[in-house]
C-alpha cells in the first residue's frame, strides 16, 4: 500500500502550480495530463490570485493556438480544468463579498 504524502499549499506551492501549468499547456507528451489531473484535484485549495492566473493563462494559449491556426494539444481537458477553476473563482468571490 502506497503511502500518503502531503505538501502544504503555501504561496510559493501555488507559484509552482502556475509555472507546471504553463509548462505542460502546449505540450505533446504525457505532461498536459499528469499536470491537469494534478491541479484539478487541488482548484478548491487555491487561493483567488492563483485561480485568476490559471484560468487567464489557459484562455490565452487556447487563444494563441486559435490565432496560429492549430488545436491545443488535450484542449477538450484544458477548457475543463478552466471551467472548473473559473467557478470555484466565482464561488469564493462570491463567499468573500457576503
């Protein structure tokens, strides 16, 4: 039986996040899917600045691969993973306003 590690989710963590993201996105390899399983699991952790960032970030290289004429690479699973960082976004925006 594998053990359970844990790594806190600190801010320079979440620095690290942003930085595998924008490594892996564009990428054909195995990377886009190890990085989007592994983010995915940690979007409810994230603070709203690094949410912000992901999501931006996904938006625009979607955006560049449109202008360039060619398909993102896993874009099905990238748009996901944005969707779903831009509602927990919005959900804890909307938690720190009330």
């Amino acid at each position: 039986m594998e053990k359970t590690k844990t790594v806190p989710i600190t801010d320079h963590f979440e620095l690290m996040m942003i930085s595998a993201l924008r490594y892996a996105i564009g990428r054909e390899t195995y990377m886009p899917d190890i990085t989007i399983h592994y983010i995915k699991n940690l979007v409810p952790k994230f603070t709203t600045r690094t949410l912000f960032v992901m999501r931006r970030d996904i938006e625009e290289e979607v955006r560049r691969y449109e202008r360039m004429g060619h398909e993102l690479y896993m874009k099905k699973e990238w748009l996901e993973l944005q969707q779903e960082i831009h509602e927990t976004y919005r959900k804890l925006v909307s938690d720190e306003n009330l």
